[in-house]
C-alpha cells in the first residue's frame, strides 16, 4: 500500500463503515463501483466499537478483496478485546488476504469521552496493538490515527506528539488524521513530524461537507474548529441545501488544493458509503487518470 503512495503523482484514497442491513450494502456496494474507475490507491473499512460489527468488517474488507481489484485496508480497535480475540481477528484478516490494518485504540463503549478501561486481558493504547500486528504478520502494512489538533483526550499537543511518535516507532508505516477544516492544524503536525525523526505518510482525512450537518457535527467529533471564516462563507447556505451542497464541496476542493499544494502523497476522503461528492472532488482536483 505504501508503493501506491509513493508513486509520483498525488493520489486518493476513501473510507467505508460495514453496511448495516441489505439496504445499507447495497449503497455501499454502489459506491463501491463507482469509486473503483477512479483508482484510489486503497479503501479503508472501519471497524465498530462493539463485537457484533466485528464480523461485518472482517466479511466486507475480504468481499473488496475478493470482488475488486482494491487495494483494501480493515481498521482494528482494541475495544471490548482480549488480546488472544485481537490477535485472532488479524490472523482472519491475514487469511482473507487483508494486508493492511489502520491500528487503532478506539473508544469507550458508550460514551467515546469516557474514561477508558482496557480488558482485563487487552490493551491500553494503540501502540500497543501497532506491535501486536506485527508481532502476528511482520508483512502487514500498518497505519495509526493523528490528531492535528491533537486528541480530544491528551493533555496537550506535545504529549500527543511524543504519542503519535511512539506509534510510530512502534512499527506504523503510515497515519491518516481526523477530519480538519483549514489546513494549518494539518501543516504544524507534518513539520512537528519531520523534526522528531518521522517521515512516514501522513493522509489528511477529509470529510466532504455536503450538508449543514456535516460542518457542526464535524468540528464535535473531531475537535478541529470551525474556522470563523468557513462558518462566514456558508452562512447563507444553510437553508438551502442544494445550495449549501454546492458551495460546501467548493470549500472542500479548495481545503484538498492546498494541501496538495503542500505536496502530501494523497488525501483520504470520509465518504460516509456515498460515492458522488468524492468523485466529483478528486476530478476536480486532477486526481484520476483519464
Ligand atoms: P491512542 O493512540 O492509543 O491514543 C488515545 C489517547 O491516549 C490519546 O490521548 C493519546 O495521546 C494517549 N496515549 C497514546 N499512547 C499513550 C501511552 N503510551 N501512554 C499514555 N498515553 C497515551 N474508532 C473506531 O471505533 N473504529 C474505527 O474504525 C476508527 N477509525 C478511525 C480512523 C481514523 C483515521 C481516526 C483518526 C480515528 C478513528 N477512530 C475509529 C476513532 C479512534 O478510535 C478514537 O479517536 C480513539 O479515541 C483514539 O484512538 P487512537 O488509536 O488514536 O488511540
């Protein structure tokens, strides 16, 4: 995966969460389809906080790498899981042919900012389970999550820093960050990188804003802020929302241009399982091969 991402233009690269019902595959498998043609250079597969979606991610991550030409990656938290059960979803991974795992701690059942007790027989943090994959498959490639403006629960950014760096050191070969709305939060975290020794690819995640919904909800989950000037320029938009749809995906290829600009290897897109404003996006940006 991370040849794809070396290779010597920008590329792309999009996020599923496990479809939860027939109807929920279908959409999916749809945006599937349609985001093959682009040739992203790999899709990522979430994985949900309790057991039962762990069998949907394993069985749609093998379905991409069975169907597809993909290049697929399955996420793994460490939530609710002994480490024999981690270690046992990646050797189903392994046989699946699933060379890729975003390591991930994941958040506390329930209420994500409440206090994180391991299992009495798992893990604590992500490095701890960037190790574990490795440990079962030295040839998977592995990625971490980084926070440009820091996890909502760290103390502070240098302490988020020599976090991430440890996962790093821990054997992660690439990391993708939580969705941002202006780029310098992103910026400062790729030189704060480059100074403390790590050059691994670091994505900028990016959620298309195609609704009002997804400009408030994504600064509350992600604890990015909402730029004064973006809230501004949508301002008149948000009671129209083909209106707000077009002028948000203007805002988000102008966010992807500067941040190509800057010369990252490629940018990840939260699709949410749709297709459409991703693909309009990445033609927008000259990311697809014609
Ligand atoms: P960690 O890196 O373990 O960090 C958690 C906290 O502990 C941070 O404050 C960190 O600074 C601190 N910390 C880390 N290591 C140490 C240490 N050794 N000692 C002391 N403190 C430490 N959630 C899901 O449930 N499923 C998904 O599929 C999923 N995919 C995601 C994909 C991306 C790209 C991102 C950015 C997030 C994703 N999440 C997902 C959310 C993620 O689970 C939460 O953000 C979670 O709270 C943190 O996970 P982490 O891997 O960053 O944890």
């Amino acid at each position: 995966m991370t040849d794809r991402l070396s290779r010597d233009r920008p590329t792309f690269s999009v996020e599923f969460f496990p479809p939860k019902d027939e109807d929920g595959e279908t959409e999916l498998w749809k945006a599937i389809d349609r985001l093959q043609s682009l040739d992203p250079a790999f899709v990522s597969v979430t994985y949900g906080a309790g057991g039962g979606s762990r069998d949907r991610t394993i069985r749609t991550t093998s379905r991409i790498v069975a169907d597809t030409e993909l290049v697929a990656m399955a996420h793994l938290t460490a939530v609710s899981h002994s480490v024999d059960e981690l270690r046992a979803v990646l050797r189903a991974y392994r046989d699946a042919g699933i060379d890729n795992v975003l390591a991930i701690r994941g958040d506390p059942p329930g209420d994500p900012l409440g206090e994180w007790t391991p299992h009495p027989a798992g893990l604590s943090y992500a490095g701890e389970l960037v190790r574990l994959v490795k440990e079962v498959d030295p040839g998977f490639q592995v990625g971490v999550a980084a926070f440009p403006y820091g996890h909502p629960r760290s103390e502070d950014v240098d302490s988020d820093l020599r976090h991430l760096v440890a996962k790093i050191d821990a054997g992660a070969d690439f990391a993708i960050t939580q969705l941002f709305l202006e780029p310098d939060g992103y910026l400062r975290l790729r030189d704060r990188l480059a100074a403390a020794g790590c050059h691994v690819p670091l994505l900028p995640g990016i959620m298309p804003l195609t609704s009002a919904r997804t400009l408030r909800r994504g600064p509350e989950l992600s604890g990015a802020p909402l730029p004064p000037g973006l809230e501004e320029r949508l301002a008149p938009y948000l009671d129209d929302s083909v209106a707000f749809r077009a002028a948000g995906i203007d805002v988000t290829t102008e966010l992807c241009a500067a941040l190509l600009a800057e010369g990252v290897p490629a940018i990840h897109f939260y699709t949410l399982n749709r297709s459409t404003a991703t693909s309009e996006i990445v033609h927008r940006l000259g990311l697809v091969e014609n």
